[in-house]
C-alpha cells in the first residue's frame, strides 16, 4: 500500500424496521451489487456481523474517497445507517511488536 492509498471500513447497519426482502428489494432498486463499490476500489473483506449488519472493508486511492461516499449516499441510504472507519492493516505492527517483545525479554534474561 503507498501513501495515496488508505483503507476505509465501512459499517452497514441493517434498518431492522425492514425484513430481508424489502431489504434486498431497495438495494436492487437503487443497483447496488453492481454500484458499489465503485470502480478502482478493492474490496479486502466484506463480512456480515449478525445483530449489526455488514462491515465491508475497502482499499483505494485517496482520491476516490469522495466516490465512495457518493455511492454510498446514492445506493445505502434508506437501507443502512452508515459508519466510515479509516483503517490499516495491523498485522505487520503486531508481527513487529512480537518480536521486539522477544527482543526485550530475551535481554533481559541474559
């Protein structure tokens, strides 16, 4: 990842006030599987939270995050409450992390 590019979660909370097929009824409507995301955005996960509704992270060019929430605004709204989330991939840090922990511990038992 370079530094034009960010990672952005985004939360798609259910409107439990609406069942499944409506549900899916205004996200056909409003074309969102073929909508969303938008073009020059990756999709890294894209999960379901039962309870809460789906957390889709994505990675893009920083310039297109304005895109993102176009989209978001033309085909979510009305069938979720949205929340954005910048975000990273922490895996690197704690591999990191580990092993300066290791480093430390092993200095200070010699």
């Amino acid at each position: 990842m370079n530094e034009n590019t960010l990672m952005l979660t985004v939360l798609l909370r259910h409107d439990q006030t609406q069942n499944l097929e409506q549900l899916q009824g205004r996200l056909d409507d409003n074309d969102w599987w073929h909508g969303f995301p938008p073009e020059g955005c990756e999709v890294v996960s894209w999960v379901v939270a039962m309870g809460i509704g789906q957390i889709v992270t994505l990675r893009l060019p920083a310039h297109r995050l304005s895109t993102v929430n176009v989209e978001i605004e033309r085909r979510a709204w009305g069938t979720f409450a949205t929340e954005f989330y910048p975000t990273y991939d922490f895996v690197p840090v704690r591999e990191r992390l580990t092993r300066e922990s290791d480093d430390r511990s092993r200095a200070l038992s010699s």
